[in-house]
C-alpha cells in the first residue's frame, strides 16, 4: 500500500496508535483485511512526490461538490 498520509501508514504498521473513538473501527477493519494479503508493504510518499495524484483528488473532490 502506497499512502501520502504517514499517519495513516504508522497507524496501520503499529507505530502509532488511533486515538479517536470513531476510527478505531474502521483501523481493525483496516487491518483485518491487509491481514487477508500473504504479504504486505505499507509505504509512505511525501505529498512533494506526490503532487500529481495529490492535485487529481483535490480536483475531483471540488468537483463533486
């Protein structure tokens, strides 16, 4: 799994713990199906290398609005 957010991947790697109550249900679900790949590489791209992807999902989420 390939993120921007580093938060998301210390979370899912176990660096970081959730603290929020509302996200701790959607972490173990999380996990649960990283848990269903034999293997898993949790890897984290800085938005600077990133700023391609990072402007497409900005755009479409303008959009939809």
């Amino acid at each position: 799994m390939v993120a921007d957010s580093e938060l998301i991947i210390r979370q899912l790697s176990g660096v970081y713990q959730v603290r929020a109550p509302a996200l701790r249900e959607l972490h173990a679900e999380a996990l649960a199906l990283l848990k269903a790949f034999r293997r898993v590489k949790l890897i984290h791209v800085p938005r600077a290398q990133n700023a391609e992807a990072d402007e497409m999902s900005n755009r479409a989420i303008d959009e939809r609005m």
